[in-house]
C-alpha cells in the first residue's frame, strides 16, 4: 500500500505539471487548478494576476471579481496581491458525490475592457472516508445440502470517497469453509460474494460467525466491518428464481406518487412454506427505501415521493425474494428517470453600472449569466428584453450576457428604466423567468437655461422711490441638482450711455428686479437692457432674454404759459377794434405741459375779466375771442386772467393775464379819449410804448418757437418772408401739438407788424396770421376730433 501511495502522489505532481503548463500556455484561455478537498480558508490557489499577465494595480482598476455558477462562493480573490484564495473548506463528496473528476467551474470577470476568462478547479479527494456497511450484522441461512462452490450474495459496503481512495476489495474471517469475491456493477461499485468452498454440516457445526471487512484503497487505507451470522439449514433444495435476471425502467419525473413502475416475479418450485415466496429490498440505500415502496406479496413496486431528475437520473435496485424455507433468489430493477421541463430558468446577475450618465454610448449597464437545471432542450434557454427600450442584449461566453445600451441617453426625455430580463427555455410547455432591473439616468450640463419669454415689458411709474420691485424675470433649466440652479445676471448694455448700473438690479437668485433710483418719465421715456441666465454645470450654459421698460408719466408737471410771457415784465396789450365782429380772434394763449398723455391734454377758461361776458376763450385751443359786439359803452381797457389746467390726476394749472384795448380803427394807435389837449401827448407816448412793447413780446415769441423746434425736432425749419414786413421764422416743437386737438396750440401763428411812415398821426395795424391755412385746418382737425370743440365757446 505504501508503494501505491507513493506512485499516486507521483501521479499527482505530474498532473499538476500538466495543469500548470497548460495554464501559462492558454494565456486568457480555460486554465485549470486543483487543490486537494479539506483545505482551510484562505488556502492558496493561484495567483491571477500573474496567470492573466496583468498587474496587481491593473487588476483591482479593472474590478476583477470571481463569479461561480449559482449564488455561493467557493472563492475569494484579494486586490493586494492578486491571489485566488479559497472561500471556505471544500468538500469534494459534498460538491460532487460519485462524480470523478470533481471540477468547479468559475469565470473571472474584468471589467473596462469587458473579459470573461474561463477556469476550472479540480478538488483533488483524500482518503478521508471509511468504507461503511449498510447493515452491520448480516443474517444467512444456508442448507446444508448446498454445493461448495455455490456463491451467496452478501451486503455491500459504500465509500464516500472516489478513484483509489474508494472501495477496493472484501476479505473475510475465517475462511475455513467460504472465501469472499469481489464484483464491480456497472457503475463502478464494488461488492461481495460468499462462495462455500467446503459442504456445511448442520449436525457438526448448526451456526457460524464470520466477520466481512471492506478495504479501500487509500494510503493509509481504511476499513470497515459487518458481522455475519450463519444458520446452516436443513435441505431446501429448490430456491425462488426470477422470471428475469435485471429489469429496466424508464419513468418520467412528474409521474404521480403511488403509482406502480414494475412488478417483479419469482417462482419456487418447492411446495408448503418452502415454495412461500416473500419480496423485499435487498440492502438498499436509505434513499431507495424513501423513494420507492415493494409490496411483499405482489412485488408491485411503487413510488413513493416524487422523481427528480435533475438530482438523481438513475436508480439501481436490487430485489430478493425468499421462500419460507430461507432460500432466496436476487434480481436487479434499473430505474431510468426521464427528465421533463420542471425547472424553471435562473438568471444570476453580476454587476449593475447605474447610475449611468446621459450621454455615454454603448456601455455596459449589467451582466449576468442564466442557466437550467434542465437537459437537452429543456435546458436550453433564449433572452429578451421589451423591444420599446434603447438597450439590447449581447450573448458572451457560457451562457453570460451583457445588457449595454445603443446610444446616448436622455435624462430629460426619461430618467430611470425599470428592464425587464425575460429568460426562457426551449422545453415543453415553455417555461419563463423574469428578473428586473432598474437603470437610472444621472444628469450632464447639456440644457441651458430657457428664459419663460424672450422679451418682457415692464411699466414704473416716473418718480418711484429707489429699490423698488419693478417686476421678474423667470428662465428654467431642464437639468437637475446644480446643473439646474440658475444664477441671473446683467448684460452689458449696447447703449455705452445708458447707465444701467445706476438704474436697476437684479437679484442674481430669483430673478426680480429692482429700479436703482426715481425715474423721470421727462428725461427718460423707455429703455432696454438684455438679462443673463446662467447655470451652475461645467461648463456653464446661458441664455439671454430682452427687459424693456416704459415709464409711465405722472402728472408732475404745471401747464406752462408761452404766450403772453409772464415773466413779470411789461404786460402784453392787445388792441381789438370797436368794429369787431363776434367772434374775432383778439388772442391766443399758448401753453405747454412737460407730461404727457392725458396729463398734457389743456383746457382754457376765463377765469377772471373786466367786463363779464364780453370775451370768451375757446376750451380746447386757447383762443380769446370776441362774444358780442362792442359798444362805445363798452371801457376801453381790460384785463383778462385765463386759467390753463391739465387733465392730470390731480390736475395742476397755470394763469395767464392778458391786457387788451378797444380802439376805433388800426389807423391811430389807439383811440384817442376826450380829453384836453395836454393829454394828446400822453397819447403819443402811450403810442410808442405799445409798439415797442408788440415788437419785443412778438419777437421773444417767434425766438422761443424757434428754439423748440432746434431743440426737439433736429433740423427741421420753416422760412417765411413777407416783403415790407419782419416775420419771425420756425414752428413751435412738434411735441407741443396735440393730436387729439385739445390743448396747446396745433401750428405756430406768424403775425407781421407793419409801421406806416409818413408824416401825420403814427400808426399800426396787426394783419391777419400769415398762414390762416394751418390755423383753418387746425381748427377743423379740432372739430373733427371733438364734435364739441365749437360749443366749448367759453364766455365770462
């Protein structure tokens, strides 16, 4: 025995030579190891980093991980040092049984570029098994007329071990009358035969004990025993025999319990209880004894639990059947089980990538590998996924799969994917396995903000207080966590002059807006200015949207008096003569509002005069005119306060004092009074003075129009020019007319003034307006657009 321990270890080197070799060779090919069974935790296999040809530090950067078939782990793999490592204490009789070689399957899976490298693990078994009989005293009864020679089958002794470790051979003491055989089944057991090799005698000897040793082949070997009692019998010369020698089977899996798979027969040719034939399991295994039942009278043998092949494909029974003489005869029932589609599939998953960022194409999301316990067809499966989703399945190595996208996500078309794994086999009926997977999308900067208009208008009232809310701007981003924060900003304006520094802010948080200072709807009517939204991804996105802002006008403005000027010097005097007609134009009252809209629109009304009743002024334009006829009772002086109002919430208003003379005719500069002769003097006077007077407040007036029209309308002149005559030249500014009709005046007036020479009486005379025309038009412009305008007459 020692010399055969010896020549199996030498075997043993040599095949792990054999295996070393072949694993340096195969590079990222199947490698196989072997490890004898019964090894501590933690005992040394290989190390993998060099096998693989990678470095340690490559090693663990591609996150290399053992995976084994099913969810338990034999193997542990340390990053350190690229050690394959056991797991726990293997037992090859657990893991494998009778099975020779016992092999475990593993694959090492590497990630980034994805590898599966295949390996085998051989358990080497030890000698850590005694052989053990099923029964441990053996009861025979043999005549005594029985023939040396005659073979006596006896119980077998199993060994849990395998190969030469395993039953080997049966010796027996003592062997004065028998010796012991040896047989093999098919299956390699190996079991024993007592052979009579001297006659027996009853009356010489009635019993005899022997004792039945079972030798495996270990070194050192091991051993076990059984006691064998004999009763030696008188002649029963006929034993049972079976109609046949071996019965064979075959049995579906899910074939019901209680159900009857074969009946034996024996037949006896002796008669009375010596020809009584009696059926029963001869040394069966405890697993045989729960799976199947015999009947002893019948020989109907029945199931007794279910079948599964996947466990155990084959039974091998053996079946005795004994007359009541004691003699019996043995039989063999071979049991084939038949698989059938039972199993479902399994899917083992390895790794998850999620979450996975929206614009990564064709990566790797998961990998797992599936299996049935099933065989042929009813083994084979198929995978899917729903076809609605951008991923797709790519077969690997040994039933592995990767679960690997088609290209670039999109986090704000869908964020998360709930992947459903269908595995089906091939068997019939066709059975499936689902298994969920969840798929998350994680966020990258790819939307910049969106303004929720491109353009907003905001109104403020002129002469706001500073830091007021003026209004918001809203931009959102389709991103999230900081790739959605948005920050606001303001855009340089493309203005250089406009000080937008000075004039709003903005919240850089929420967007509102606030004006810096009190505006001034007469300085500064609108302006624009472009906002910034600016995300926090990187790189930071923006987008810019359009802020317009109106100021709206307040009434903070008095109506102002341009003619007649009351700027406190020489009042203006208006000469009218007696002969007027009603309604003859003595004057216009010319004003102006620095608002605007409503708050510009002026009316007129006489609020104070000498002579109630005598003069009226038009409430729309200003005009003074004559309401009746004059009378030589009628003073010659008088003095006219005209009230120029706006229309302003609350209204603000200005007067006017206009100073106007009766006389007979423009051929005296006045009329003169019944007075004594001294006073003609004072007349003359009087005379110059008034011409004087015309001349400087129609001159300041036409300078004022003119420089109105320089200022406000940019270039834009008039010339007129009346021989013999001064005329002033320019309109008023444009922002003076009033569309609507109401208020100032529509078109400049140009009067001209003409001195008569020659001797006598000096004279003047004021000619009609130079352009009746513009005044004619204006006036039915007025007319049309206030159908009341000529009952707005307004006497005092």
């Amino acid at each position: 025995m020692e010399a055969g321990g010896e020549r199996f270890l030498r075997q043993r080197q040599v095949l792990l030579l054999f295996v070393f070799l072949g694993g340096s060779l195969a590079g990222s090919a199947s490698r196989r190891y072997s490890v004898a069974e019964e090894k501590e935790k933690g005992f040394l296999i290989a190390n993998l980093a060099k096998d693989l040809g990678l470095r340690v530090e490559e090693l663990a950067a591609r996150g290399a991980q053992v995976v084994s078939k099913g969810n338990k782990q034999h193997f542990q793999l340390s990053h350190q040092t690229g050690d394959l490592l056991l797991n726990e204490k293997l037992d090859r009789e657990e893991i494998c049984g009778p099975t020779e070689p016992c092999i475990l399957h593993f694959q090492i899976l590497l990630q980034n570029p994805l590898q599966f490298v295949t390996n085998e693990l051989h358990i080497i078994d030890v000698n850590d098994n005694s052989p053990v009989f099923f029964e441990n005293e053996m009861h025979l009864k043999i005549l005594e007329s029985t023939l040396p020679g005659t073979v006596i089958p006896l119980g077998n002794a199993e060994d849990l071990d395998v190969g030469r470790n395993s039953l080997q051979n049966y010796t027996i003491f003592p062997n004065s009358h028998f010796h012991v055989l040896t047989r093999s089944r098919r299956d390699g057991r190996k079991y024993p035969e007592l052979v009579l090799d001297k006659a027996l005698d009853r009356e010489e000897q009635p019993e005899l004990s022997l004792t039945l040793t079972a030798l495996d082949g270990g070194a050192p070997p091991r051993s076990g025993t059984a006691q064998i009692n004999i009763q030696v019998l008188d002649i029963n010369d006929n034993a049972p025999e079976f109609a046949l020698p071996l019965y064979e089977v075959t049995v579906l899996e899910n074939t019901p319990v209680n159900s009857v798979i074969v009946t034996v027969s024996a037949s006896d040719l002796d008669t009375g209880s010596f020809g009584t034939i009696s059926y029963a399991f001869f040394h069966a295994s405890e697993e045989i004894r729960k799976t199947f039942h015999l009947n002893p009278i019948t020989g109907d043998m029945q199931l007794v639990k279910y079948l599964n092949f996947e466990a155990i494909n084959s039974y091998e029974v053996d079946i005795e059947a004994k007359d009541g003489g004691g003699l019996s005869g043995k039989s063999t029932v071979v049991v084939q089980v038949v698989d059938v589609n039972d199993n479902p599939p399994e899917l083992t998953l390895s790794s998850v990538n999620s979450p996975v960022p929206e614009n990564s194409a064709e990566t790797v999301l998961a990998v797992f590998s599936v299996s049935d316990l099933d065989s042929g067809d009813n083994g084979r499966v198929r995978c899917s996924i729903e076809n609605n989703l951008p991923f797709v399945l790519k077969p690997s190595v040994e039933n592995f799969y990767t679960l690997v996208s088609e290209g670039a996500l999109d986090r704000e078309t869908r964020s998360e994917y709930n992947v459903t794994i269908t595995v089906t086999d091939l068997g019939t009926p066709r059975l499936k396995t689902e298994y969920n997977i969840t798929i998350l999308v994680s966020d990258i900067n790819d939307n910049a903000p969106a303004f929720t208009q491109t353009s907003y208008t905001l109104f403020v009232r002129e002469n706001n207080s500073p830091a007021l809310h003026i209004g918001n701007v809203s931009a959102t981003d389709r991103d999230s966590g900081t790739n959605a924060q948005v920050t606001y900003s303001l855009l340089p304006p493309k203005d250089p002059h406009l000080p937008l520094a000075s004039l709003v802010s903005i919240n850089a948080d929420n967007g509102h807006l606030f004006a810096l200072r009190s505006l001034d709807y007469e300085a500064l009517q609108a302006f624009e200015f472009r906002v910034g939204a600016t995300d926090r991804g990187s790189p930071a996105l923006s987008s810019e949207a359009l802020v317009r802002v109106l100021v709206l006008d307040a009434n903070d403005n008095s109506p102002f008096v341009l003619y007649p000027l009351q700027n406190g010097s020489a009042p203006c005097t208006e000469l009218v003569p007696r002969a007027a007609e009603p309604g003859y134009l003595v004057t216009k009252v010319v004003a102006v509002d620095g608002d605007s809209g409503q708050n510009a629109w002026l009316s007129f009304q006489l609020l104070k005069a000498t002579e109630p009743g005598l003069f009226g002024v038009w409430a729309h334009n200003g005009e003074v005119r004559t309401a009746r006829l004059l009378s030589e009772r009628d003073a010659a002086k008088h003095r006219l306060v005209v009230l120029v109002k706006d229309n302003g919430e609350p209204p603000r208003s200005a007067t006017a004092t206009l100073h106007v003379l009766l006389v007979d005719g423009f051929s005296q500069p006045y009329l003169p009074l019944p007075e004594a002769a001294p006073a003609q003097a004072q007349a003359d006077s009087l005379t110059v003075y008034l011409v004087v007077a015309l001349a400087s407040v129609s001159s300041l007036f036409l300078f004022s129009m003119v420089l109105f029209v320089a200022v406000r309308l940019c270039r834009r002149s008039r010339a007129a020019s009346v021989g013999g005559c001064s005329v002033p030249e320019g309109p008023f500014p444009g922002h003076l007319v009033d569309v609507s009709g109401t208020g100032t005046l529509s078109q400049s007036y140009q009067y001209e003034v003409c001195l008569a020479g020659g001797s006598g009486t000096n004279e003047f005379k004021f000619l009609k307006p130079i352009i009746p025309n513009f005044v004619a038009q204006g006036a039915e412009r007025v007319s049309e657009a206030n159908p009341s305008f000529r009952n707005s007459f307004e006497f005092s």
